[in-house]
C-alpha cells in the first residue's frame, strides 16, 4: 500500500539520507559524523548453511542511486574474493542494502565488505554460515528490550568481545517508539543517548530516523558486524502493545492503524538484516530446528485489559466471568491460523528428520504467571500509585485464577494450549526462547498434567525490570513469584543483560548473563544462572 509521508515529518526528517545528520545536535546524539558514504557499518542476517545475507547502508554524494557490490572472502585481506552479488540502492529504500551470497560452505566463518561506486568500501565485517549434520555444540546469544535512553548497550559489547558465538538472536523491542521524556522520563534518562526523533515515531520518515539513530550505537554496531543475526519485532518495533487491529498507544489522532503498521515494517525491513518471510525455520544441522515467528500484528487478536474489570461493580465476579468465558475462546490467536498450522507442519518435519532440539522464538513469555497474594508487601504506602494499581490488579486477576498479564500468551489460553499439545504429540524436544517482560525466567512449560517443553525467558538489555517500581530486596520478590507459579522454576527481576544458549546433541544449557551496570560504558558481566535440559526429558534438571 502507499505509505503517506505529512508534511511535518518530512520537513523534520527529511529523507533520511539526504537531511536526517545535518540536524543540529544529531552527530552527537547517534554518534553519526557523515550524512555521506557508508554511514552504519554492516551486518549480516538469515544464516544458511550455504548463504547468508548481507547489509549495509550507503548514501551517495549526488544523493540519487547507487550500485553497490558485497564481497566475501575466507580471509580479513580480501585476497580472494570467494563469492557475492550487487544490488541498486537508493532514497525508496533509505539506502539500505540487502544482497543474499549464497553458494557458501556450512559452518564456515567468512569476512564481508561492500565497495560503492567510487571504490571506497565499507567497513569489514564477519559472519557464519549455519553447519551441516549432526554438530557437536552450536552456541546463540539472545537478546531483547533495549531502549537506548535507559542506558548503554553493554550486553552488545560484551557479547560482541566473545569468540565463542555463533549467532545472534533478538526477540524483539530493538527499539522503542516513544516521544523524548516519555519512557523513559527525562529524569531517568541517559544523558546524549536520546533518539531522533524527540517526537513519538508515526509516519515513515520517523520509524526510518529513528533506526539511524539506534543503529548508530558503536556497540550494537559493534556486535552486528561480527556475528549473524536472527531478528523479529515485538511490540516497541511498531507500538505498544500492537494487534492485527490497532494499539494501546495509537491513538486516532495519530491516522489509519494500517498505514502506520505498514510503515513500520517496511523501515524494519529496510534496516534490519531480514528477509521478508513473517516467519521462518532455520535448519542448525540436525542438532536443532530454530524457528522465527511473528506474534504480533499479523494474526494477534486484540488482548483483554486487566484494569477495566476493577471498575466492575462487582470487580471478582466479573473477573470469574471472564475467566470461565471469552478469556478461553478458541478464536484468541497469537500467531493466527496460517502460522501455526506452518509451524506444527514445520516442527513435525523437524522431528521425523532426527534433528534433535526444536527452537521456538516468541516474542512474549509462554509460562503461566501469577501475581503473588504477597505482592502486597512489595510497595510502601509512599509508592508511585501506578505501581501500587499494578500490583492491586494483579493480585486480583490470581484470587480468580487469572494471570497477571494477558498481553503474553497468558492472554491466550487456548492458543497456548494448541501449541503445547501439538508439541507433546509430535515428540519434540522443545526449547522456547522469548523476551518482552523485561527480567530473567526459567519455565517447565506443561500442558494436561504433563511436560511439553522449557522457556528461557531473557532480561532486556537495559529496559527496567521489577526495580523500577519495587524497592525490596529483588530475592523476595523472586522467591515469591517461584513459590506462587508452579511452572516457574527461577527468575530475576532487576538486572540487565543477555542470555547464552549452548546446543549439544544430548543438551541445552542457557546462561542468563547480568551485566554489572548500563550507567557507564562498561563491559564486566557475569553469569547469574544457569539452566540445563536433558534431551528426551522437557523439564530442566
């Protein structure tokens, strides 16, 4: 559909390319110096086993199209140029570039670069392709939630200084699209790391200055140019709380809903090392099936809200209604019907072809989550009154047998149960990844009494957790939330970081990593807990 640029939008951010870094104070803000030539590095996405893709971004000095060449070699020098592809860029893209090499050996590490028109060429950067058979061990660093104000991307740069990964994963809220001083508030912010726009991101113009300004971090960049990465958006990556329909935060005022969705995947597209599959399945040999989806503005239903049943007259009674009605419809979908009949269909092919894990990325948290009866105790009378509502309504929501946040796929009972039962049925042996909620979660995931799978939930990289609202010691409220969910086996609720998840034939082992602090530039982190499943068991230990 056509994407309709106002006036205003245009005339703050021009077309990115062309007006976006001559803005006054914008070189400092996203670290960004030239408005010309390769102005965001490189990075590499949807691994293979025999090709990869390729991105970059250049803006020409006539500020018109470019062709633009990607080389790859086995070596950092170039002296061999093994393989690589071209592609025409120009402003209808943002200057963005994508080019898929294949014809690529598996397992292999290769070094990457493009050269412009005028022979100048783009940083070096270094990827992977995805291995064949049966691999001894294959290792993903996870990540999720990182608002750029809240603080430094420090789990990028330590990530980014290990040798020992393989790939990336982000599970979504790359970025965030709120107005400056709004989340977070100008008293929490970090001071110079405020993005452009310092208006809420609405038209395409926005969303397209908006990445320039994140993918300008040097650490981000950093971790980019040397290790794959897989990606999907959540929520942020559009707007709060996003469905097939519309939003919490789009508003009428803000135009029609579909052309603001449709002009935030297109800049997804544009600026993320991605192809333009929804949702697809990446084959680690046959040591595991990793599948990437897409769970929320496709197919999602629009999710219940917690807070209107407190105004009810009779605010339990409503809530049992809810709960033994329209919160179990079969119609509430996360991924809609198309998706999950490819994915059962996917991880069926999985499993009868011997590979031995099957991955699943989901943007929100699968395990079942109540708030605490406890919860109670977690806030002073003094306490900012939305975290004391926060807690009120969840508190509620667990005396009616509910969960605590319906935007998860504790929203979608149903859904969550189709998805469990098809994954017993088929004999997987399956991990789900997932982020959103920003703390750390380890989850026995169960459906009818019996084991389906693990969750290894993943803190953000620095949006706030738990800390944010709660000022008791965190190993309270996390032997609270252990002893109030039965599938919940440990959590985290105030540090940052990242998760490290080692694959081997007979076992997973994830690695929650906290870092020491996102206020300073820091790269000290250390692993604050680890989860192993067996293959063949679905539960940990």
């Amino acid at each position: 559909m056509t994407i309709r640029i106002d006036r205003r939008s245009f005339m703050v951010t021009g077309s990115i390319g062309l007006g976006a870094f001559a803005i006054p104070g914008f070189a400092q803000t996203a670290n960004v110096t030239d408005a010309r030539g390769f102005t965001h590095s490189v990075a590499s996405g949807e691994p293979m086993a025999d090709s990869v893709l390729l991105w970059t971004r250049f803006v020409p000095i006539s500020g018109d199209s470019a062709r633009l060449t990607a080389e790859l070699s086995e070596t950092a020098d170039f002296s061999r140029v093994i393989a690589g592809g071209a592609q025409i860029t120009g402003g209808w893209r943002d200057f963005t570039s994508k080019i898929t090499v294949g014809g690529l050996k598996p397992g292999k590490r290769y070094y990457f670069r493009f050269v412009a028109p005028d022979g100048s060429f783009s940083p070096v950067g270094r990827t992977k392709t995805l291995p064949v058979g049966l691999a001894p061990s294959f290792r993903a660093a996870i990540f999720s939630c990182s608002n750029l104000p809240f603080g430094y991307f420090n789990a990028y740069a330590h990530a980014a200084l290990r040798d020992d990964i393989d790939l990336a994963i982000h599970l979504g809220d790359y970025l965030y699209e709120y107005q400056t001083g709004d989340y977070p508030a100008l008293k929490d912010a970090m001071a110079g790391r405020q993005p452009l726009p310092a208006t809420e991101i609405i038209q395409l113009a926005d969303y397209r200055l908006r990445y320039a300004s994140y993918r300008s971090d040097p650490d981000l960049q950093k971790l980019h140019s040397l290790v794959p990465m897989i990606v999907q958006w959540d929520d942020h990556e559009i707007t709060n709380d996003s469905w097939e329909g519309g939003a919490q935060n789009h508003q009428k005022n803000e135009g029609e809903w579909h052309a603001r969705r449709a002009a935030a995947m297109q800049a997804y597209r544009e600026w993320m090392p991605i192809s333009d599959e929804p949702w697809k399945a990446y084959e680690i040999g046959t040591l595991a099936t990793l599948f990437r989806t897409e769970t929320r503005v496709l197919g999602r239903t629009k999710p219940a809200e917690l807070a209107p049943f407190l105004f009810k007259p009779d605010p339990a009674k409503a809530l049992a209604e809810f709960r033994d009605g329209s919160w179990q419809d079969a119609a509430a979908t996360m991924m809609g019907s198309q998706q999950e009949d490819w994915l059962a269909h996917a991880m069926r092919a999985s499993v009868k072809g011997g590979t031995k894990w099957q991955v699943v990325g989901f943007g929100t948290i699968m395990g079942n989550t109540e708030t605490p009866l406890s919860a109670a105790s977690w806030v002073s009378p003094d306490a900012d009154p939305r975290a004391k509502a926060y807690l009120a309504a969840g508190m509620m929501a667990t005396k009616a047998g509910l969960p605590f946040n319906f935007d998860s796929w504790g929203g979608y009972p149903a859904a969550r149960a189709r998805f469990l039962k098809s994954a017993q049925g088929l004999g997987a042996n399956l991990i789900v990844i997932s982020g959103d909620s920003h703390n750390a979660w380890a989850y026995d995931l169960g459906q009818n009494g019996k084991p389906a799978g693990v969750e290894f939930a993943g803190q953000g990289v620095t949006s706030p957790g738990f800390e944010s609202a709660i000022k008791i010691d965190p190993k309270t409220v996390a032997k609270a939330l252990v002893e109030a969910n039965p599938e919940l086996k440990w959590c985290d609720t105030s540090r940052r970081g990242y998760m490290a998840m080692t694959i081997t034939p007979s076992r997973v082992t994830n690695d929650w990593i906290f870092v020491d602090t996102i206020k300073a530039k820091s790269t000290a982190a250390s692993v604050g807990h680890s989860a192993t499943v067996m293959r063949g068991r679905n539960v940990m230990g």
